[in-house]
C-alpha cells in the first residue's frame, strides 16, 4: 500500500507547531535559570541541566526552522509550475 504524503500546508502547520514549541521550552527554561542565578543560586547540578535543556529547545526550533524553510522552497516551486 502507498504512503500517504503530508501536504505542504500539513507540512508548514507541523513545522510551525514544533518551532513553537521548540520556543516556547527554551524561553520558559531560561527565565527559570535567570531567575534561580538572581536569587544566588550556585550554577550547578540542576541549574545546569537545566540550562542545557533550554539549549536544546532552541537546537530544536532551529532544526524545525530549516524545516519549513525547505516547504517555502517547495511552495515556491509549486508556484512557478501552475
């Protein structure tokens, strides 16, 4: 049986949700190491995890940006074809 394809709207829609996401993570685990760091917290241990994991939302986001980068490019070619 043949795979179904995601359009290019599913494709941007799911694309934006991520990065969103990705967004939403990284900002939300930054205020909360900013915050720990102006109450005198050492930077340690969790903080640090922490830190990193906010790190990694942005990667995440920015992982997804690419994506849909590449589904404008796609919605481009799609636009010169009709």
């Amino acid at each position: 049986m043949p795979e179904a394809t995601p359009t290019l709207r599913q494709r941007k829609i799911f694309a934006l949700t991520r990065i969103l996401g990705g967004l939403v993570a990284a900002l939300y685990l930054g205020y909360v190491v900013l915050a720990n760091l102006a109450e005198g917290r050492p930077f340690d241990g969790t903080l640090v995890f922490t830190a990193l994991v906010a790190l990694a939302g942005l990667g995440y986001a920015a992982w997804y940006l690419r994506d849909l980068q590449a589904v404008a490019r796609d919605e481009a070619a799609a636009g010169r074809k009709d």
